[in-house]
C-alpha cells in the first residue's frame, strides 16, 4: 500500500455513514394515497383476480408505452416465463449471459437452453453481430436485454430475427419509461416483460408485465396466467397463477403518479456522479444518451485496475466496510453459475467482453432515499482509494 489512509472503516476506523445506503433502496411515491388506495381495496373487499386497479394499472402503463396491451403480472420472473412459453419458444434461445439469472433460468426452467452470446464492450447488451453465428437448426429465438436501461440494437435485432424466422422478446426490466430512437420501450419484438420488483425505480412491491402489441398473443397470454380461465367455470387453456393482486397495483399507481419526481431525482444524481468521477484515472461511468427518454436507475462504475491500482472487488469491499452497499452488476455473469457452469464449462472462452464486465462492473446507490451530500461522500472515497493507489491484500 503507497499510503496508509486512516479514514477508511476498512483500516480499523468508523464507518463514514451511519446508515446503510443501498443499490435498489425502494422509492415510496405518496404514502397517504398509497394508504387510501390500500383503505379502498379492503372496504371493497376484491383483493384479487383482475381488480380494478389491476385493470387501471394496465391501461396506465400501456399508455405510458405506447402499446396496445399491458398484462400484469405477480413478478418479472413469471412475466417472462409466460411470454416465453406464448411465444412457443423451444429448443435453444440465444440470449445474453451479461444479465440477471432470471433471464437464463426463465428458459431452463422450461427446458430450453439457454445459448449464451457475447455483449458488445461499449453499450453492455447483447452484440447483434455475433448472434447470426450462434444460430442452429434447435434456435427458436432471441431474447435481448435493454441493460441499464440503455436500448439494445432494436433494428439490428429484428432483422435477424425477421431474416431467420425468430421469435424476439425483450426482457426490458430495466427500462420501463425509456426510449429508443424516440419510441418508447415496449412494443419492440413480439413482446417486452417489465420488472416492477421493489429495487426498480417504479414499484408494485413485487410485480412485472407482459406488454405487446399482438392482439392474439394477449388474449393468450391472459389465459395463461390465471390457469387458462376463459370464463367462469371455464378453462379452455393450460395456465398457471401469474396474476398481480390489488394491493401491488395500487402501489404501481401510487409510483407511477410519482413517477418523473423519481426520474428527475435519478437524473440530478446522475448528473452528481458524473461530475464527481469524470477525470479519475481508471474509473468510467457509463453515460446515458440525455436525447432518448430514460429512467437514470443505475449508477454503473467500470473499474480498470491497472490504472484505477485497485479493483473492483477490492473497491467494493471499502465501500461496503464505509456502509456503501455497491452491487458487483452482473457478477460472475449467468454462464458462470448453475447449472450453466456445469452444462457450459468453457461458454467464458467465447464471452471475452462478458467475462472482463463482470470483474469490472459496480454499480452505486441512487434514488430517492439518497441526498447529495451522500454522493458526494461516496465519490470523495472513491477519488480517495484511487489517488493512494490501495492495495488491501492480506487486509480484507
């Protein structure tokens, strides 16, 4: 170490705050609506099954996107896992393994292979031109991930599915409230699936949706997830219990009437980390194109050790120790877990920028629980551990 920093918990001092500021901390919107809203359900006494503001939440978000359809769901995770199967996916889908494991195990839950594909270096989704060579006989289709909620390349992406005959759904759980060359996220591919889980900018506690513009593929999917339930007494499809209740879609409108508060907070504290980082020998923020709509929800740091003398993991551990509880986004990447690392041994060898992202990627808090004079604290560390070279080796 070039220099001992005393300052740092990590080194035997105090941490410097006095609360844990987390990656993800839930922004609330207006908490006496939301109790209202909650007061009214009970009196009314429908809990569930296609409530009313099940119903008034879906017309709102398929407003805000610009599509026809908006099915709610009781998380991404089943959102996802219903499109898939609408969709009839089978057989090998070639998707990102730069991505939460949902977006894998969606797939394998169903056994379908995931066919992991490399990202490209700068944007961090999936690279369109490394996916017309990973495309088989078994290949049904593609599945992008709008990373950070930064747009893949929607037009390179339908091509080659329009080209080969794919099916292609976008898991957009970061990207609610974004756009793409001035159209909002949404309607892209046969279908998008959106996260409303409590870490999202815009929260139903636990939720997600299915939003499309496919009339057919709709009707199918609102079968499917309340147990293929055409009527009453009458099933004429196999489904499963994907439904939103009423409680979630109350928070869902009580967020979405907050919902460009929390965005011009995400923005400013954009704006607050860029200035602060800019200029700090190893360290890139990933910036946002401030043309396109976006929701500014992640705050992502790439750590060059060589020239930042640290690493990210190593700069993580600090953080955390000053109760800075920074994510390692996505770490160690989907191919490197179950059972993908078992099926998949050496996927790594042709996933280079996957592999260098995942040992570099951090990610910072934001949202409305932050203030600025904490930004300002982390990125006062962050300057800190990188102007004294730290090397924490045999420290940690």
């Amino acid at each position: 170490m070039k220099q001992h920093i005393d300052d740092l918990a990590i080194f035997g001092g105090t941490p410097t705050f006095s609360s844990d500021l987390h990656v993800g901390r839930p922004n609330i919107g207006d908490r006496e609506q939301l109790l209202a809203r909650i007061n009214d359900l009970l009196d009314r006494k429908w809990l569930s099954n296609n409530g009313p503001y099940v119903q008034e939440f879906e017309k709102r978000i398929a407003e805000t996107s610009g599509v026809k359809h908006c099915i709610a769901m009781c998380n991404g995770a089943v959102a996802l896992e219903i499109a898939i199967r609408s969709l009839g996916l089978s057989g090998e889908v070639i998707v990102p393994s730069f991505t939460f494991i949902a977006t894998a195990h969606a797939l394998q839950w169903q056994e379908i292979t995931p066919v992991f594909c490399d990202v490209d270096r700068r944007t961090h989704n999936i690279d369109p031109e490394l996916i017309e060579r990973m495309i088989t006989p078994r290949t049904t289709g593609i599945i992008g991930v709008h990373l950070w909620g930064r747009a893949c390349d929607v037009d390179a992406l339908t091509d080659i599915a329009q080209r080969h005959n794919l099916k292609l759904l976008f898991d957009a759980a970061h990207a609610f409230g974004c756009s793409y060359q001035g159209r909002m996220i949404g309607g892209f591919g046969n279908a998008e699936v959106y996260s409303f889980h409590a870490t999202k900018f815009l929260n139903t506690f636990e939720g997600g949706a299915v939003v499309t513009n496919d009339d057919e593929l709709a009707a199918r999917i609102r079968l499917m997830k309340n147990f293929g339930f055409a009527g009453y007494d009458d099933v004429s499809y196999i489904g499963t219990n994907g439904k939103m209740n009423e409680v979630s879609a109350a928070m869902g409108l009580t967020s979405l009437e907050s919902m460009d508060d929390f965005i011009d907070v995400n923005h400013r504290h954009y704006r607050h980390y860029l200035q602060e980082l800019s200029n700090i020998p190893g360290i890139t923020i990933q910036t946002y194109n401030e043309q396109e709509r976006c929701n500014y929800q992640y705050i992502i740091l790439e750590i060059d050790s060589e020239r930042a003398k640290v690493s990210r993991d190593q700069l993580h551990k600090i953080l955390w120790a000053e109760r800075v509880l920074a994510r390692r986004y996505f770490y160690p990447a989907c191919h490197r877990m179950e059972p993908y690392r078992s099926y998949f041994p050496h996927a790594g060898l042709l996933l280079p920028h996957t592999v260098t992202l995942a040992s570099q990627v951090l990610a910072l808090p934001t949202g409305t629980g932050m203030r600025p004079e904490d930004i300002g604290e982390i990125c006062r560390i962050i300057r800190l551990v990188v102007a004294n070279g730290v090397e924490v080796s045999g420290r940690l």
